[in-house]
C-alpha cells in the first residue's frame, strides 16, 4: 500500500470524529446529557489519536507526489502547515478533555467546563475542515479558487479505458 493511499484512508476519520464529537458536545450540554458529554470527549481524544497517524501518514505521502504533474510542492507545504497547527490544537482539546474526565470520575462533569468544552472545540474543529479542504486542492484542482471543471467533465470514458476505472461501456 503507497504512502498515500495510506494517508487518503485515514485522513477522514480525525475531521469527522472532530465535527460529530462537536455536535454530540453540544447536543449534550443543551439536554444537560452526562452520558454524551462524556462520549463526545472520549471521540475528541480518539479523534487527537487519529490526527497523529494521519499528520505521520501525510509527511511520507508527501514524498510520493513530489514531480507528479499538476501537483504543487507550494499546496503541500500550505498543507503540512495547516496540519501541524490543526492536530496541535485537536491534542489540546483531547488534554483538556483528558483532565475534565479524570477530574470528574465518580462525579457529573460541571456544566461550566462541558461550554469551556465546547467553545474550545470549535477551533480544532474548524482547523481540521480548513485543512483537509487544502489537502483536496493537492490533487484536486476543481477545489482550487477560480478554476472550473473542465469542458469535457461527465462525458463517458472510452472503452479503451473502462477496465481501469470501473466502467462498462457496450
């Protein structure tokens, strides 16, 4: 398995736990649910787990697309940067989320820390979802400000080339 495909396998889990452990947080301190607050922290650190393989994963994909063409070394290093300060935060958000479950063991979490909680998710959050769309611009250049879909986009694949990508033409 390539490096890459190895990092496009496992970038998507940290931004979707991060997102989902955001709406289950709030979800949670709106109804005053103990038991989903907990949950949604408990995503929060497995989310920070993630991000590191994914963030390791990335740095030796990084390598296997340098001289492919199309691909920008500027996108990639845009990206890594991104993603060292994205993972950074999601790390403090699983610490602080660490402490709040070890301080509260045997005891309700107070509601005041489960807001702080979920205030503070918000920039991992948002650093995750920024990142990952720059990822997407590496390889994808329709993701890119001002550039369209090509004339020929949805048009069928030539018989010569269905086998490759999954396509039967009669």
């Amino acid at each position: 398995m390539s490096p890459v495909y190895l990092h496009l396998l496992v970038n998507q889990f940290p931004v979707a736990a991060t997102v989902m452990g955001v709406a289950m947080l709030a979800y949670a301190v709106a109804r005053g649910n103990e038991g989903l607050t907990r949950t949604s922290l408990g995503l929060f650190v497995a989310a920070a787990l993630a991000a590191t393989g994914t963030f390791v994963t990335g740095r030796r994909a990084a390598g296997g697309l340098d001289g492919m063409p199309g691909v920008s070394r500027a996108l990639i290093d845009q990206h890594h940067a991104l993603a060292r300060i994205a993972t950074l935060a999601l790390a403090a958000l699983a610490a602080a989320s660490v402490v709040a479950l070890a301080a509260s063991r045997g005891r309700r979490l107070p509601r005041r820390v489960a807001v702080f909680l979920l205030v503070l998710s918000l920039g991992p959050a948002v650093a995750l979802v920024w990142t990952a769309t720059r990822g997407g611009r590496i390889r994808h250049p329709e993701l890119r400000p001002g550039v369209e879909a090509p004339s020929g986009a949805g048009r069928r694949v030539p018989a010569a080339h269905a086998e490759e990508v999954g396509v039967y033409e009669p």
